[in-house]
C-alpha cells in the first residue's frame, strides 16, 4: 500500500469512528466538550503542557546526544511545541514529528540519525505509557480493566489475537526476506545498537526515565482535568484505568489529529465503568481541545520563524542580484 493510501486511511477511519459516535450519542456530547472549556481551564491546560512540553524536549536532547547529535534544550523545546502544533492541526497526527525529525538532521548533516532520534524519543513515550497501563489495568478494582479482560478471555477472542498476530509475523517475515537476510541482520544489528546508545546507555536512561515519568503524569493529569470539567465526580482511582485506556488508544494509526479512537475507547470505557459513554465522550473532546490550545505555543514558533525566515533571505537574495548587476552593467569610459 503507497503511503498517500495510508494517510488516507488512517484520516478515513478517524473520520469513521467520529461519525458512528455522532450518530449513536448526538451532537450534544460534542459541543459540550466545547462549551464547558473557560478561561481557567485553558490557563490550567497551558501549564500542563508547557510542564509535558519541556520533559519531552529534554527526553529528545538526551536521546539525540547519546546518538552523537548536538541538540540544545531551548531549540528542542521550540521544536517540539512546533510538531505539537503541527501534529494537532495536520490531519495524520505525525506530520510535525517527521518536521522536526528530518529539519534537525539536516541541521546536524545526519538525516538518517535525526530521524532515528525522533523514533527512539516517540518509543520511549509509548513504552512508559504501556507500561504504566499494563500496571493500571491489572488493579482489580478497575470496571474498564475487568471488562477489558473479559473481552480477551471470551471464546472468540483467542482467534482472533491468533490470527492477528500471525498476519503481523507473516509481514515481518515477508519484509525481511524482500530486504534479505544479510541486509536485514545488518539492519536489525544497527537498530539495536543505537537503541543501546540512545536510551540504554549509562548517562542516558535515567534521564529519559525520569523525563518520561514527567510527561505521563502531565498527560493524565490533563485527561482527569477535561473528565472533571466533564462533570466526572468519580474518584481519581476509578477514573484513572479509564484514562489510561484513552491514552492507549491515541497510539491507533486511524486518527485524524489525534481525533478518533481516543472518544470512541472513552465512551466504551466510561460506559463500561457505568459513568455514562456520553461522559467520556464529552471527557475526550474536552482533552482534545485543551491538548490543541496547549499546542498553540508552537503556532507562535511558526510565524517566529518565518518571519526570521523572510528577515533573512531577502538581504542576501538583494545583495546577489546587485552583485550580478554590477557584473553585467557596462563599464563608464572615462
């Protein structure tokens, strides 16, 4: 499948999900995820993401240093709220990532190491956030995590995970043997050892540890704001299973911005804790705009930038056109 058929696909399916939400719960889910957002919600939600904002950043730099990369912290925290931005206003969810990671290794004359660099920081993000779930979900008392169990453990689910994971390892195995086993090993070798230096290494991981711990308590401290603003009164320990939930499902390639599968696994989740699907719905929608206003730093970056941009292509462009003027004009005689 060409990748302008990907894209398409994941913008259709996050379009799909958004579409049967409307149609099962209404349009009033909706616009009160908009409507109940004010003034000190919003400030509340810049905070958080200038705290999640920073930590990513700081993850980046110290991933980008253990390749071998220079990487500043103050030009990782503009670049990173700029791919916030762009991420959240770009259908896809990713294009702001690809930005940064292919603007940085040009910046450093490594492409191939800038992207890997964004690769290793996006992974360690979704290993802490996996983790912390698979932790979350295994606590009894979770209605979301006992009736996700029960989805796993049905009779007709053992079927389906095996014939998913099957198609999963037919096309691992179809892709190394179209790239050959000699190039593949060398591949894999590189990957792992990079990997090794990037987040395994002595001056390394617990930094990105640390940093990772920061963003994945700013993210659902996020979501457990928008689930209060969505008039949730249910305890942290309740709603806490329920966000995780939520979060995981961002990881979904069928997103359109981030809009998708995270309000469809919010209404399951909510509806499952008996907290109402239209809850968590307007929960999610809630967090998807505080996320967007979060994001808009990076807005400002863009138009920084640009104008710095334009500040400093359009003396030397002048200056180079006097130059071939003055070599083309026809010399005085005296």
């Amino acid at each position: 499948m060409s990748g302008s058929r990907w894209a398409w696909l994941r913008v259709l399916g996050g379009l799909a999900i958004l579409a049967v939400l409307l149609w099962h719960l209404g349009s009033a889910a909706f616009l009160a995820g908009v409507r109940r957002v004010d003034a000190a919600t919003l400030t509340a939600a810049l905070a958080i993401g200038l705290l999640t904002t920073v930590g990513s950043a700081w993850r980046w730099c110290l991933v980008a240093r253990g390749l071998g990369l220079r990487l500043p912290l103050g030009r990782a925290v503009a670049d990173y709220y700029r791919a916030l931005f762009l991420n959240a206003a770009l259908p896809g969810g990713v294009l702001g990532d690809v930005h940064r990671a292919v603007r940085h290794g040009r910046t450093e004359g490594d492409l191939g190491r800038g992207v890997r660099a964004v690769v290793l920081e996006r992974v360690a993000g979704q290993v802490a956030l996996f983790a912390v779930g698979a932790a979350v979900l295994l606590v009894p008392p979770s209605p979301a995590g006992a009736r996700l169990r029960e989805l796993l453990t049905a009779p007709g689910a053992a079927p389906v995970m095996a014939a998913a994971c099957a198609a999963v390892g037919v096309t691992a195995v179809l892709l190394y043997r179209r790239r050959g086993i000699s190039r593949g090993r060398r591949g894999l070798g590189a990957a792992l050892s990079e990997a090794r230096r990037g987040l395994l290494a002595r001056g390394v991981w617990p930094g990105v540890v640390l940093s990772s711990v920061v963003v994945l308590a700013g993210y659902l401290g996020m979501f457990l704001l928008a689930a209060r603003v969505a008039g949730a009164t249910a305890p942290p320990a309740v709603l806490l299973p329920l966000v995780v939930l939520s979060l995981l499902a961002m990881a979904l390639p069928l997103n359109v911005g981030g809009w998708g599968p995270r309000e469809g696994v919010a209404a399951w989740s909510f509806g499952a804790a008996g907290l109402g699907a239209a809850q968590g719905l307007t929960a999610a929608v809630i967090y998807g705009v505080l996320a967007f206003a979060a994001s808009l730093p990076g807005a400002a970056v863009l138009v920084v930038r640009g104008v710095a941009g334009l500040r400093g292509v359009v003396p030397q462009v002048e200056c180079e056109e006097g130059v071939r003027a003055e070599r083309g004009a026809p010399q005085r005689r005296a």
